[in-house]
C-alpha cells in the first residue's frame, strides 16, 4: 500500500485544512507531504513560515501555470465565496472563470489527482437561488456539476463546529470527492464542549471607562452569557441605560425605552407611515402614547434626545437597495445604538458556546477572568478553532483576530478528510 500521500494546499490561511489533513492521515497512518501552498496575505504567510519553515509559500494561484505545480494526491483548499454575478443571465454562471473557484478546477483538470477537500461559508448553498424550494443555488449547482464532469464523485454536507468538541457556533459548507466513489459525510458521532473547557485563567483583565461602569451596575456572575445592545430587548441584554452611559435615567425613562425596543418593530407603524415594513421605526409622540401614557412624556423622550440614548428622525423609504430618510413623513424617535455601538457586544460565559467568530467582531467579544473581563488571548482564539496548543501562531492580535475569523476548524476537517482517506485506504488494500 503506498502509505505516503502528497498533497498541495491552495487558499491556505494559516493552514487549518492542512492541519486536519495531517491529523486523518495520521490517524491512518499515513504519512503526509505538501508539495505546494499557496497564499497571499502577508501576515498569514508568516504564520505558514512559523509553522512550516523549510517550506516555500508561492503567491497568487491565479498567477500560476497548473503544469508548474508537483504531481499531488489530494488538493485542499478554503477557496473564497467571491460574489458570483448572475445579473442578465437566466442560468446563473454558466463558466467559471473569472471565480477562484476556476483555479481549482482547472488545477484538478491539469494533474487529475485522487481526491479534494474544500471548505466555504453556509451561504454558498443557497447563493443564487432562482427558487425559494429549490434545495441549493445555481452557484453551489454549478461547482458540484464541473467537479463531476472532470470525473469526482462528489459529496457535500454543512456542518456544525459545536458538535465536533468545539465550543463555537460555526457552519460551514464541505465539499469533498475521489475518483472512485462518494464520500459519506453522515453519521458523525457528535462531541460538544463549552468555553470553559478552552479559556485561559489568570490573564490580565481590561480597564475602560465603559468596562467601570458595567462593573459598578453588575457582579461578574450577572454579565456571563449577557449581550450589550439596546435594540434588542430579554433577559440576557444589558443596554447602555442599564447602566446609566450617556447619563442618568428615570425608572419611567427605562420602562420608556424598554416598551420602545418591542414596539418598534411592529409592522402596524410602517402601515401607518406607508412605507415598506423595516426592523425597527421611529415613533411618532402620538404613536407612542398609543401604548405609554405619562404626564411628561415630550420632555423624556426630548431629554432621551438629548443624552443620546434617542434619534429624533424622519423614517426611512426604501431607495433601489438602499433607505434613505424620508423628510415628506413626520420626525419620530428612534433607539439609537445597535450591536456593534459598543466596546463590548457580548460577555461570554464559561457554559456558553462562542457564536460565529469573525474577523470584526472578535474584539468586542469578552469573557470573564477572576474579578474583571478581557478579550479573547490568540491562544483561545486557536483552540476555538481546534488548533493544538503548539501551533506557533506570533502575530499582533488584532491581525492574529482577522486570520482567525477567516480560518477553519480544525477537527471538522479531520473527520471530513478520514471519510475520503476511507475510500483511498480501500483501494489500497484491493491493490496489494
């Protein structure tokens, strides 16, 4: 049995599909040798170098010949989900050029190897959808049915990082093959974690005039699991008049506000206002006093106006795919701050599971840490990814949050990568 399978990572990131690779492999014992990787953002190339030193990392594969690449066994690859333009034409892309995706076909057409694992976002599923039955989008369509005529049985499944031991909200599309039969990507047994089982204890904790003033309103038991937005109301909410952030607020002033936060979603305002229905309207005083009734209302809600907690401000129409604020309508009062207003969005607990980390919202994303709160160490960062606490990872951690946001998780590609080592092991055998 040849037990030594080369392979080439394009769209590496930092090497998460790699490293998945490596890990089914060598669950078989198999040994492995990437024969060629590519990538182009500086700052992941240095992590490859970090972790792959004596490797040669090449630039841009749209700029590379697939004759130049060494013969390979598997092709891995996170290949972006450009947005696919179908304006004009009935069939969606009918080619795929002008996509990366291109650059992975025709890099499979060239060297024919064994077998592929690609990963990408849930939205490539429905991407391009003509009908709202239709199980998946012209997009997905067309990548599965040019896998399938360069002569791949090809399977594919979404997946869910928080059943494969890792404590992160995170679905994604897979996307696998070989040329002698399809993969099965069913029956995976399902292991769950929470971020306890990944935090660090006894980092230094943050310090700002808003992380105070939170600590002054709420114990660190009371902000676990708790979001920090005031367009959205519940139990788990904190808002910034909770904690008095643009100044004080009257019991009636908070009762006020957290009535305003239900009703204005109610498609009943955009009727009365004849527009179309948006997530959240200003209010007129005449529609709010329709279900708040108080002697001073008009100098609350101007004196919410006037600490900023409230928008004075005409309701918005819809303008081709934009809104823009409609003067001909009378002014209302609106909640101001949405879910990134904040330092902080989210305190997450140590029962919780992380929600989808992406590049921009990993630093408002914070945990607790003896008696203060912090952000997320890059070192977290990897394990809610299912990187070994080895994987050298020496980058700022603001660059170090958005390779992180854009990388994959790596046991989910493990146990991926072990259904197509399955078939690959098989033939083997029948071979000896």
């Amino acid at each position: 049995m040849n037990n030594h399978i080369r392979f080439i990572d394009l769209f590496a990131g930092i090497g998460g599909i790699r490293k998945g690779f490596e890990i089914a492999c060598a669950k078989k014992g198999l040994t492995t040798e990437c024969v060629f990787t590519s990538e182009i953002k500086p700052y992941a190339i240095e992590v490859l170098k970090q972790n792959h030193p004596n490797e040669e990392i090449h630039g841009d594969i749209t700029q590379i010949e697939a004759e130049d690449i060494p013969d390979f066994d598997f092709l891995l690859g996170g290949f972006p989900c450009q947005a696919f333009s179908s304006a004009g034409k009935r069939l969606g892309f009918s080619d795929t050029r002008g996509t990366l995706f291109f650059d992975v076909e025709r890099i499979l057409k060239e060297k024919k190897p064994y077998g592929f694992v690609l990963e990408n976002v849930e939205g490539l599923v429905n991407h391009d959808r003509e009908n709202p039955k239709d199980k998946i989008g012209r997009t997905l369509t067309t990548i599965l049915e040019h896998l399938e005529a360069l002569g791949y049985k090809v399977s594919w499944r979404v997946l869910n990082a928080k059943y494969f031991g890792i404590p992160q909200e995170r679905k994604r599309i897979y996307i696998v093959g070989t040329i002698r039969d399809y993969p099965d990507l069913s029956s995976f047994k399902h292991t769950v974690k929470t971020l306890g089982d990944v935090l660090e204890n006894g980092l230094e904790t943050e310090h700002s005039k808003f992380i105070d003033n939170l600590l002054a309103y709420y114990s660190i038991d009371e902000l676990e699991g708790k979001s920090i937005k005031d367009k959205r109301g519940g139990d788990n909410n904190i808002h910034s008049w909770d904690i008095e952030m643009k100044g004080p607020v009257s019991p009636d002033q908070r009762k006020l506000l957290n009535t305003m936060i239900k009703e204005r979603r109610k498609k009943k305002w955009a009727e009365e206002y004849r527009i179309d229905w948006m997530d959240g309207m200003p209010l007129t005083i005449h529609q709010i006093r329709t279900f708040f009734e108080h002697p001073e209302l008009e100098e609350m809600l101007n004196d919410l106006v006037q600490k900023k907690y409230l928008r004075y401000e005409h309701p918005k129409k819809k303008v081709g795919n934009r809104r823009e604020h409609d003067t001909t309508l009378p002014k209302g009062y609106n909640i101001v701050a949405g879910k990134m207003s904040f330092e902080i969005s989210k305190i997450m607990g140590k029962k919780d599971i992380a929600p989808t980390l992406v590049a921009m919202d990993m630093q408002h994303l914070y945990v607790t840490d003896g008696d203060g709160v912090r952000t997320l160490s890059l070192r977290e960062g990897l394990r809610l990814f299912g990187y070994p606490d080895d994987y050298k990872f020496d980058v700022e951690k603001s660059l170090g949050y958005d390779l992180l946001g854009n990388t994959v998780v790596v046991p989910v590609i493990a146990e991926v990568a072990g259904r197509i080592l399955d078939i690959y092991c098989k033939e083997e055998d029948r071979n000896l």
